[in-house]
C-alpha cells in the first residue's frame, strides 16, 4: 500500500466543502440475463447516464486474480512501481492527474488494453479480465442498440471489436487518507469531478465506497461499493452519438480516512480515425447538435483540458447553444 511522505501530505490541497451526500440505492439494476435489459439500460442512460450490472458472464475467478496483482503491484515500493515508467500516456502515476495540473489522493496504472505486462502473472491476469470484460461491453453495447432500435445490432460494438479500437485499461488504487476527519465540512478528492470521454467505461471496485454520480439537478449521490457487479458510465463519445439523448456521467471519488479503494476502468473506445457523430438512424429529421470530429481530434482536445472542464462545449453547434 502507498503512503505519501509527510511533505506530500503537506503539500497535498485538493480538498472540497461537501454539502450532504447520501447512498443512492435507486441506481438502476440490469440483468444482462433478461429481456428487459433493453429497456431498463435505456431508461437508465437517459436519466441517469449510469447504471449497474449483474449476471455480467465476467469470471469471478478472472475478477479475484487481477484484484490480486493490482494489490501486490501498488504494495511495492515506490521506485518498483515507478519502473513501469511515466504516465505519458501510459505508465504508473501519483497524485498527478493528466497534463493540465489537476491532483487526486490517487495512485494508477495505465495501460493499452493491447499491452504486455513484464510480468507474465501480472499480463495473464490482465488478458483474462480484459477479455471478458470486453465481451460484456459488447454485449452491453448491443442490447443498448436494440433498445434504440438501430441497424446493424453491432454499429456501436464493432468500435471495440476493431483491431485499431483505441481502448485503454486503468487501475486506480486510493490509499487511506489520514486528512479524512471531516474538519469544517470538507473530504479530499481522490479524483475529480469529470465526464469520460470514450463511448462507455466498464467499472468495477473493491467493497469500499467512495464513488460518486452527478444527477441531473446538480446533486451528488454516494453509490454503494459492489464488488461482484459492473457500474456502465455513459460517456461523451455516447452522448454525441445519440445526439444528446443519453448523458455522459459526471462523477468523482472521495478518499476514505481507514480502507483503501482499488478500481478497474475499462475505456472503451473506438479507432482514432472513427468519425463521431449522431448515428443516422436515430435523427429523424432532427438537426445534429455537434459538430461532426475524430476520436483523434476528441482525445487530443480531452488530453489538453481540466478534468471538470465540459469538453463537448467547443464541439457544440453554435445553434445549439
């Protein structure tokens, strides 16, 4: 487990005055298993851009493994840690949080989701989970273009499938914070508030809490940690492609004063030539309400901001503003 030096901590002020969370037990639940998956996911990207999954058909075994070698990975000392090199982009990172100055009580690993691990325990585990993982993403994927009744059933899938799908894996790990003792109303970020980028993120934790979701009217909502179940993040790349009829998520994590948190991100994006527009099918007369761009031309552009920054402002139409 990381402990930041005490002139780290010092150092440290990511801090935020809290008004009032609560646990939100109404996240939405889909059973992969049942036939209203379709809907319920639907449902649960328009109001809330984030929703829950069970029977996900992801081994527990390949989940318990990979959780393993995260956990001996972020044990090792630093200097072991910092030989898997910089997060440029990718690589293992502290505390910094992308190139534009932003902070979190966070420690990661970065990685392609095409990557070779030097250690071959570490980089089965890795291939496993990301194997699986990415078969229920595309299985997600699918039944949400069914509930939106798109053709062909695999026009969001066949993004992750491709050999140039520019999918990225995180591991994020949240030592304890000995700075939690709520003093005056504030918690420290262990990550900031933000949107993803990519079309969705496939999330899983440890029994810990700290995640936590924007509604619509600006509140923010604690979720209960479940370690047995997917979290599905509508992101930016989603929203532009339903022309704003799904919302990407805004959501942070809060640090906790005694357990550690370890999370699983899997990004899935699409090939960085893919054009990103509102798919055809679901305009029906309507006017587009972005600019037409790469996942190139996105990515770079997300790269050079803040994490709260709204990025799909510079790509809105001027009419739609």
């Amino acid at each position: 487990m990381m402990v930041f030096s005490e002139p780290a901590i010092e150092q440290f002020s990511s801090f935020i005055n809290c008004r009032p969370t609560t646990l939100f037990p109404q996240i939405p639940i889909v059973d992969l298993s049942k036939p209203e998956s379709k809907h319920l996911i639907i449902k649960a990207c328009e109001e809330f851009g984030f929703f829950k999954v069970i029977n996900h058909g992801v081994p527990v075994e390949f989940i318990s493994k990979l959780e393993s070698e995260a956990a001996r990975f972020f044990s090792l000392p630093l200097p072991e840690k910092e030989k898997a090199g910089p997060p440029k982009p990718f690589g293992y990172g502290n505390k910094s949080i992308g190139q534009s100055g932003d902070v979190g009580w966070v420690e990661y690993l970065l990685l392609k989701t095409n990557q070779e691990s030097d250690s071959q325990t570490f980089g089965s585990a890795l291939n496993d989970y990301m194997s699986a993982v990415k078969k229920m993403a595309c299985e997600v994927l699918e039944i949400m273009a069914d509930g939106l009744k798109v053709q062909p059933r695999n026009v969001l899938s066949k993004l992750l499938m491709d050999e140039q799908s520019d999918s990225v894996f995180r591991l994020n790990h949240y030592p304890p914070c000995p700075q939690v003792q709520p003093l005056n109303g504030s918690d420290v970020i262990g990550f900031g508030e933000h949107t993803d980028p990519q079309i969705i993120s496939v999330l899983r934790s440890n029994n810990t809490s700290g995640l936590q979701i924007s509604l619509r009217d600006g509140s923010w909502v604690s979720v209960p940690p479940d370690q047995n179940s997917f979290f599905i993040n509508v992101g930016d790349s989603l929203q532009v492609m339903t022309n704003g009829r799904f919302k990407s998520v805004k959501h942070r994590v809060l640090t906790n004063s005694s357990k550690s948190r370890l999370s699983m991100i899997y990004f899935c994006g699409p090939p960085l030539s893919e054009k990103i527009a509102p798919l055809p099918s679901l305009m029906r007369g309507e006017e587009s309400l972005y600019k037409e761009f790469t996942w190139f031309e996105y990515k770079k552009s997300a790269f050079n901001s803040k994490l709260a920054d709204n990025r799909l402002m510079h790509f809105q139409r001027i009419e739609a503003l």
